[in-house]
C-alpha cells in the first residue's frame, strides 16, 4: 500500500518552512562506515531519534538512549562500536503528530501508537551519481502498523529548486506486480508506505546528469514501545544511530588482537577525520565477554515474564553485551518500584 499527497495540504505553510530551514542548515554524514566497515552508503546521511515519543503537544516525551551498541563489523562481532544518539528535532516534532493523524484517518484500524515516527532517517542525494540499493525497511524492531506491515513516511525536498521537467526528477522506483515502477516524489511530498515494499533510488542518466536537481528525503518509522518492548526499542534506534551517524568508541575485552582494533580504528578514524569529528574513544573491559552476554540474555528473559514484555525470538549476535546491559539496566530502573531514577539511560559497562 502507499499514498501520495503533498505537505502543503496536511502541514501549516510556517511548519513546512520551518522544516525546510531547518533542512538547510542541518549537518550530513558522507561515507560513515557501513556493515563490512569499507563499505559505506552511497549518499550523504543522518539520522534522528533517541526513542523518546512525540505526544499530541507536539513534545519529546518518555525515556531516551543517550547511547547506543552494536556489533562494530559485520564479520566481527567480538568488538562494539558506541555511537551517541541526537533528538528529533522540532520541526519534525511540530509535523509528527499530524503525519500520524492524516495516515489514521485513512486507516481506522490500525496498531499505531505515540511511538510512531519516532526515528527520522535523512538521505541527502548531492551528485548525480548518488543512489540508495534496492531494498525493504520491514526488519524485526519495526512495530506492524497498518494492515499488519510496518510503515513508513517518506519526504521530499529539492532545497535548491526543481528539475525543469519530470524525467529529471530522482529516479525513485517500487517493485510492484513484478516490475520497478517510477514514482516522481515532488517537492514537498509525503509518500505513506508499507516499507516492506521493495525501493530503491537510481543513479541519473548520463545523459540528464546537467539537469540534476540535489534531493533531501527524510523517512519517519517506528519503534517499538520502551515499556512492553525495551529491547526491540533499543535495537531499533541502535539499528539508525550505528549506520548514519558518527561513531565514537570501541568497546573489547583487554585481550582483543591488537591488529583487529586498529584495523577497524583507522577505518572508523578516516571516516572522523573526513567529517571533522573527533577520534574513537578506545574501551577495554573484562565484562565484555560470552558468558556476561549469556548472563544478561538469561535476565532479560525473566524480565519477559516478570514484567509481559513482547516475547523476542532471537538473540542475534548484533544484540551486543553492551545494549543488553543498557536495557537490563533500564529495566531494574523503571520497573523496580524500589529505584527512582529520572528518564535518561545512560549505564555503561565501564
Ligand atoms: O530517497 C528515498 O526516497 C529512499 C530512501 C530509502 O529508501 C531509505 O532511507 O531506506
């Protein structure tokens, strides 16, 4: 399913050059290191959401991950790499609960919650040959919105003025009944979509490459809730953070071969030096180790049936030492009536 309108029909004119200024000034992320660590997204990126739900005031509420986990290398899973979270900001805030409006008019029966669209995902196509691989966004720690598929709201802004005909527009594409299908996203659209649908952005034509226009698109997902899904809520800012933003530590145990380590620091350096953000931060602890993660996995799962949490099916080896800790720790202080605390998770391991 997807459903395309313009912005100017749902959002006041203000909302809409607010976010577009905001879009002007706003910082990219070129070649942040992807899964195998040399790969990295075709495109400029950013992302937003620490996990905290918009409520109908249009305000930032609940509890936030001010860092989150995950396996550093794809093909390694015995190093962490940390990675600091950034608010949504609030021109996004201002529109969000009107996005979720206008998508629940449409559909009465529906599962979302204030945590939908909780999580901005920026792409910025500045040249020509930028581009986004075929693919789907439906992976585990996306709450099932609409007709039980996950959903996303995906905007589209040519800061610099449009291409002079359709055929220059970005070349985005659905695979549907069999083929990929162009679908021209204007300025200032929002395309409604169930993510579970294949896309992909092509590159431009040689041919209409004098006549590119550069693109910002911004999709808004999901999580879950942090309070019957505080795993899955994690994962899925974690998921955003690690791939679109700066990375800032490594997390090993003391006796990691020194060669692995440096391998990754001076690709993850690269990558700081190229966008001027500061060096990784290198932590070493015992606690990071099997049998702790086996331990945490363990508590996690009494914490599913003290507490009725959402059943989580697999432990997958980017579900790191550090973010289960993180959890479990958020867990013992918002669930045990015996602790106070305030609504920022910040427990490290060391
Ligand atoms: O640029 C677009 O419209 C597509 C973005 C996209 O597919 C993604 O962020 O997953």
């Amino acid at each position: 399913m997807y459903i395309l309108d313009s912005l100017t029909n749902i959002i006041s004119k203000q909302q809409l050059d607010e976010l577009r200024y905001f879009l002007q000034n706003s910082e990219w992320n070129y070649k942040v290191p992807g899964g195998f660590v040399t790969n990295f997204p075709q495109r400029k990126v950013n992302t937003y959401g620490d996990g905290r739900y918009i409520n109908n005031s249009c305000n930032l509420k609940g509890s936030y991950w001010s860092s989150t986990f995950w396996t550093a290398k794809q093909t390694q899973n015995d190093v962490t790499l940390e990675t600091k979270t950034e608010a949504i900001p609030n021109e996004l805030c201002q529109i969000i609960p009107t996005l979720r409006n206008y998508l629940k008019k449409l559909f009465p029966d529906n599962s979302m919650t204030k945590y939908t669209f909780n999580i901005a995902v920026c792409n910025n196509y500045t040249e020509p040959t930028m581009n986004i691989a075929g693919h789907t966004d439906d992976d585990y720690w996306y709450p099932k919105e609409v007709e039980n598929r996950p959903m996303f709201a995906s905007l589209t802004f040519y800061l610099d003025g449009t291409p002079v005909h359709d055929s220059f527009y970005s070349r985005f594409q659905l695979y549907i009944d069999g083929k990929w299908k162009d679908v021209k996203l204007d300025d200032n659209s929002v395309l409604f979509m169930s993510s579970d649908i294949p896309h992909r952005v092509l590159k431009h034509k040689k041919k209409d490459i004098p006549y590119f226009k550069p693109r910002i698109n911004i999709t808004l997902r999901s999580t879950y809730s942090i309070k019957s899904n505080p795993l899955l809520h994690n994962i899925c800012v974690a998921n955003h953070t690690r791939y679109y933003r700066a990375p800032y530590a490594l997390v090993s145990h003391p006796s990691i071969d020194k060669c692995k380590l440096d391998d990754l620091l001076q690709n993850y350096n690269t990558f700081c030096d190229n966008n001027n953000y500061s060096h990784l931060v290198l932590k070493q602890t015992t606690e990071h180790n099997n049998v702790k993660k086996k331990e945490l996995i363990e508590t996690y799962k009494s914490y599913i049936e003290e507490y009725d949490f959402d059943e989580v099916y697999q432990y997958k080896s980017n579900m790191v030492i550090e973010t289960l800790y993180n959890v479990v720790c958020f867990v013992k202080q918002k669930f045990d009536k015996k602790t106070k605390s305030n609504n920022q998770v910040n427990a490290c391991l060391i």
